[in-house]
C-alpha cells in the first residue's frame, strides 16, 4: 500500500506569490511539490533501486555478494566451515578489524587516512597492560582502560592538529606516527617483552558469552530501534507534507533482521563446546552457548556512529567536506574543528579495536598492532569506501572487514594460511576496487577522480 | 524610482600598492537585476568580496535599504539578507539537491534533521523559481548538469528569503538551452522582489535580463546606465575605455 500525494498542497512560502504570474504550471505534479524518489510502491522502489545500481551507485552490493560467494566456496570445501564453533570464531576474529575499519571510515570521508591507526591502538594497548600490571603500577583495569582510550583521544587530536591546523597532508603525518609509535610502543613494552591480559572482563569481550536470552534480547532491541526510527522518520516527513517511502520497504527490512538475525542468534545459542555424555547425561566437558560479548559491543559502536553520521550535522559536515572541502567552508562549516574530531574518533575506535584484538589474543607484546592498520582501509574499500572521500557508510567498512576475515577464517581451515591468505586479500581489494572504478565508468563518470 | 537595496558609495580597496577599486559607487534595486560588466581585472570580483563580507571594504560606505552598515563577514552578510552564488557554484557533489540548498543551516529537531521538512522547503523553493529541469529533489548533484548545478546553486541562495543574491558570471559554460534556462530563472528572481546582481562578460545575456548596466573599468566606475537607454556597441566601448560616459541615466 502506498500513502503517497495524500497529503494537500502545502503553503507556499511569501516569495512564491510572484509565481502566480507565470502561467504554465501544468508540467509540475498536482501535489505541488517536486519529486523525491520517495514516491510509488514497492515496484516503483524496487526499479529506482536497480537503475541506481545500474548507474553506479553500487555501494556495499560488491562486498555483500563477495561475503556470500566466499561464504558458499569455503563451505563446500571445508566442512568446518559452517559450524556453529566456526560462525563463533569468525564473529570474534572480525571484531577488531570491523572496529578499526568503522574508525578509519571517519577519516577516508574526509579524503583523509590515518596509517597510525594500528600502532595507536598498540601504544594504547601497551600502556593498557602495563599500568594494570600487578607487578607493575597495578592500577584498576577501568582506570587503565580510561587512559588508554584517552590516549587514543590525544593522539588523534594531535594529527588533527598537524593535519588541519598546520595543513600538513594527514599520511606524512601519520606515515610519521606509525614510524614513530613502533618506538614509543618497544621503550613501554621493553625489547622481547610480553604482557598477558589478567584480567577476566578484559578476556571475556571476546572469549565469553552472553546468556542464551541476552543474544534474543538483542536482537529484539535491533527490531525495536529499527522500527522506532523508521517511524519517528516517516511521522516527520507525514508532518512536513512530503511523501514516504511504501511502509511496504519498513516490513521487509524489519524481516531482514528477524531471519538473518534470528539464524544467527539460533546457531549461537546452541552449545558448541565439546561435552562427555554418558547414558544421555553430560558428564564433563565444556558447554560453550550464546553471543559472543563483543557482538552487541560492536552493533552498538556502529549504531551510534551510522546515527552520527545520517542525522546529525557533524556527520552531513563530513561528507560535505569530503565532497567539496571549499564549498563546506563558504556554507559557514567550521572545517578544522570537523576534522579534528574525525581524527579523534578515528583514534579512539582504534584502541578499541585493540581491545578487541588483546581480548582475543590473550597478551600483548611489542609489535601489538603493527600490522593491522592496511587491513582495515583495505575493509574499508573492500566494502565500497570511496578513499577519495565523501562517499561510503559505517556499515560498507563492517561487511568489507567481515569478508576479509572470511578469507583469513576460511583459508586457516583449509591450512592455507600465510602467503596465500595476503594474496588472495591484496587480489579481492584490487577487484573490489576495480568492480566500483567499472561501474562508474559504466555511469558516465571518470575513472581517474579530480 | 524605489530605494536601492544596496548602495555603494566610493569603496575603496587596495592590496598593497595595488588600487583595485578607487571610489567607486553602485547601486542595486529590488525586483531589478543590475549587470555588473567590465574587462577583467577591472575590479567586479573584488567589488562583490566586499559586499560578500569576504573582503571588507578599505574605505568608503555601504548603505543597505538606507541604512549604514559594515559587512566584515560572510555571516553579516548572509545574515542582512545577501547571498553569492560563485562561478564555481560551492555545492558538493556527493551530496544531493535538499542537502545542497540546506548545506550549513539544516533544519533539525532535537538535534537530528528534520529531512521531511528540508525536503518541503527545499521542493517549494525550487518550484517557485519554476524550476521543471528537475525530477527528483534527492538526486546527488554529480548527476546533474551544469544548467541544473546553476538553478541548485541559485535555488539554494534564495532558500532562507534572500533580498540580494549577487550571481558571479551565471551563464559562462553553459550551453545555449542551458544559458536560456538561467536567465530566465534570473528574470523570476528578479519577479520576487530579489536585487539581482550578475556579473557576466556575455553582452547579450547583459541585454537580455538586466535592467541597469553598471561598467567598471580599472577600478572606476565609468557607466550606470538604463539598458533600454543604450546599446551593445556602447558598453563595448565602455568596458574598454574608447567611449566615455556622458548623459543622465
């Protein structure tokens, strides 16, 4: 059902009344209001929706089907592969990438890149386990975790500095800190030195598991968001008298999430730990059942930061400056305090990541981090990232991590992993790149982007 | 004849040793589009950076509707009601129509947009400029054309009721259906009770939509004429300094 030009021809502003004198008005739609894309049905949806693909527009559509392809290939050649225990591991081995690749989207919208990325978050991480360490400074972890992240803060505020302050381009900057960082990291660390992780909420973000109910608590919170803010949006734009999309686009998305979500916390609330049972009964083992901790961790972060960058002018000012840095400052953005903070959130994220990444790991030692930061731009574009700027989403740089690390996953079950794992993730990024510089072309654009 | 809207009189700039403007005067009405015409490096854009609040003016004064006033910022200026829509149009292109026009100003509710809202206006404004060129407000400005970049560029000026839009050489790189398109979306602005400046080097636009002719040669402000009272041949001679000026407007 469509709800479309229901609504009355609005009030015309006062400079319109001159508008009555030019007769010809018949071209225009009786609504009064000039189209949207907004209008028609599902098919209608549905057919714009091709013909933006069509036109180049491919957004994520690459690395989705690149997920799906990879996913089906590594099934059919590992029998591991889709299992539960496996789903688990691929889950908490994409976090840190999926973390740090949703920080970097903050600055490559910008046209910018922070190579420092992964040696802040080890410098962050370095720092992290040394201040809790109880033969060391033996500070509470939250206090440590405190610092580390507001280091992260700091060092993103100071490549902001460098970068929109002095005007310094932001990958000599940080070309400089990744350089730079590797030494603060090994005089925190000390030379051959290694931390364990003691302690056990620390572990448990990646290790540990929700109850069973928590994963479909989540899920219902998901569904709930979702619906909300596709209300609050369709209330406002019913308010100001502009059609809305069919409420028809609401449902499916919201079954979307119930199917894929649903499998998904299905498969993980089953035990996948190996038990002893005797006479049906278990008598010893481990039941390992529920989402992983960090998945809600990570959806929330990528919840916050979409919100961030859809429906607030911080996030519009991003894009706009990504796009036209020089038109975003004659519209009156405040250009350098924009790209400070993009540079700061970027940081920040970063040392989550690396939370993420000494949770799995279990210690960190000095070269933590060093070699993670490509992996992540390389999720970005993956998942349809534009580096020049002004043009990708949260989510893009999420799915381009998580089909990068089913290449890692799926090759580690084949033992094919090292060499061919790096070729064949250099091979994918070159081919993403290459699927959307086509597609472009394909639109009319230019390959080579002024 | 009305009040001008704006009133320039003997504005003085200089950067360095170098006078670009050396008293020169300027007046501007509402529902009338001036023409701001001369040889290049005779001053326009600087003249129009003053007024912008870009380049403040070393000397001399600005009257807007009568009243003195000292524009030393694009805000000022945006905030009396005067707007520039430059030569390279400042719209990005990733972004689509609604949020070019709202680009610096969204509307917003609770601190998140008001899409709805910005959708409307953004809809009406372009509809009263009679804007058909364009099928969908939320289409990215890449996707445009350079007559359609214009009418953005233009609508987006008039979006918060500007009283004075100054266009800086609309029409240069643009087609001829294109050029057609803009001057008429010049002559409707100018039916809004809008004081349209335009500066453009293309005399027969000039003719076409304007009502005065202001001619700047080398800093100097050598013409305000009528258009109806003179010729094509004449501001030639004008711009390039072989005629001089004489009668009454």
């Amino acid at each position: 059902m469509s709800d479309t030009k229901k609504t009355p021809a609005p009030k015309r502003s006062a400079v319109a009344s001159a508008d009555e004198a030019i007769p010809d008005t018949t071209a225009l739609p009786a609504s009064g209001l000039i189209g949207s894309g907004q209008e028609g049905g599902l098919g209608d949806q549905i057919r714009a929706y091709i013909s933006r693909v069509r036109g180049g527009d491919m957004g994520v559509l690459p690395a989705v089907a690149g997920f799906v392809v990879l996913s089906i290939l590594f099934t059919v050649l590992s029998q591991y592969f889709l299992t539960e225990r496996n789903i688990a591991n691929l889950i908490t081995q994409a976090a840190p990438s999926v973390m740090l690749a949703v920080g970097l989207v903050f600055v490559i919208l910008l046209g910018e890149i922070d190579l420092s990325a992964g040696t802040t978050s080890g410098v962050a991480m370095a720092l992290f386990v040394v201040l809790s360490d109880p033969g060391g400074p033996n500070l509470n972890w939250i206090v440590a975790l405190i610092i580390a992240l507001a280091s992260g803060v700091v060092v993103g505020l100071f490549i902001g500095f460098f970068v929109a302050r002095v005007g310094i381009p932001s990958f000599v900057v940080t070309l400089g800190l990744f350089l730079g960082f590797q030494g603060v990291q090994l005089l925190i660390i000390g030379t051959g030195g290694l931390y364990r992780i003691q302690e056990d909420a620390v572990i448990a973000i990646e290790n540990g598991n929700m109850p069973i109910w928590g994963g479909w608590v989540m899920l219902a919170v998901m569904l709930l968001i979702s619906f909300g803010t596709a209300m609050l949006d369709r209330g406002r734009r019913n308010r100001a008298g502009v059609p809305n999309r069919t409420i028809a686009l609401v449902w499916i998305k919201l079954a979307a999430i119930l199917v894929l979500g649903g499998v998904a916390v299905f498969l993980l609330s089953q035990n996948r730990g190996q038990v002893n049972v005797l006479d049906g009964k278990i008598v010893g083992g481990t039941i390992i059942e529920g989402v992983p901790i960090v998945v809600p961790l990570v959806l929330a972060i990528l919840w916050v930061g979409t919100f961030v960058l859809d429906r607030t002018r911080y996030g519009r000012y991003l894009y706009a400056i990504g796009g036209n840095a020089e038109a975003a400052r004659r519209a009156g953005i405040k250009v350098i305090g924009i790209k400070w903070a993009a540079f700061a959130i970027c940081s920040t994220l970063a040392v989550v990541s690396g939370l993420f990444s000494a949770s799995k790991v279990g210690s960190v030692d000095a070269a933590f981090g060093h070699d993670t930061v490509l992996t992540g731009v390389a999720a970005a574009v993956v998942g349809g990232v534009s580096l020049f700027g002004g043009r990708g989403r949260l989510v893009h740089a999420a799915v381009g991590a998580l089909v990068i690390s089913v290449i890692t996953n799926g090759l580690g079950l084949l033992n094919l992993g090292g060499g061919i794992n790096l070729i064949v993730t250099g091979g994918v990024l070159i081919l993403a790149a290459t699927v959307d510089a086509v597609s472009r072309v394909r639109a009319g654009g230019s390959l080579i982007r002024t | 004849m009305d009040v001008p809207i704006i009133e320039l009189d003997d504005v003085k700039k200089s950067f360095g040793p170098v006078n670009v403007l050396k008293g020169v005067s300027l007046k501007a009405y509402p529902g009338k589009v001036t023409a701001l015409v001369g040889d290049n490096g005779a001053g326009k854009s600087t003249l129009i950076k003053g007024l912008a609040g870009v380049q403040p003016y070393d000397e001399g004064t600005v009257k807007f509707n009568g009243d003195v006033v000292h524009l030393t910022s694009p805000r000022e200026a945006s905030h009396l009601g005067i707007e520039v829509v430059y030569q390279d149009l400042a719209l990005c292109d990733n972004l689509d129509i609604v949020q070019n026009m709202f680009l610096g100003r969204e509307e917003t509710k609770l601190g998140t947009f008001d899409e709805g809202e910005m959708e409307r206006q953004a809809s009406e404004t372009l509809r009263s400029l009679s804007v058909r060129t364009v099928k969908s407000v939320r289409q990215r400005v890449s996707s445009l054309s350079g007559g359609q970049r214009q009418t953005v560029a233009i609508a987006r000026s008039v979006l918060k009721a500007a009283k004075v839009v100054i266009l800086d050489e609309p029409t240069a790189a643009l087609g001829v259906a294109q050029t057609e398109q803009v001057l008429a979306l010049v002559k409707r602005l100018a039916e809004q009770n809008v004081a349209v400046i335009m500066i453009s080097h293309n005399l027969v636009d000039v003719f076409q939509v304007a009502d005065y002719i202001s001619v700047l040669y080398l800093g100097q402000m050598v013409a305000e004429i009528e258009t109806k009272n003179t010729t094509s041949d004449d501001v030639v001679g004008y711009i390039t300094g072989s005629k001089t000026y004489g009668g009454a407007a």
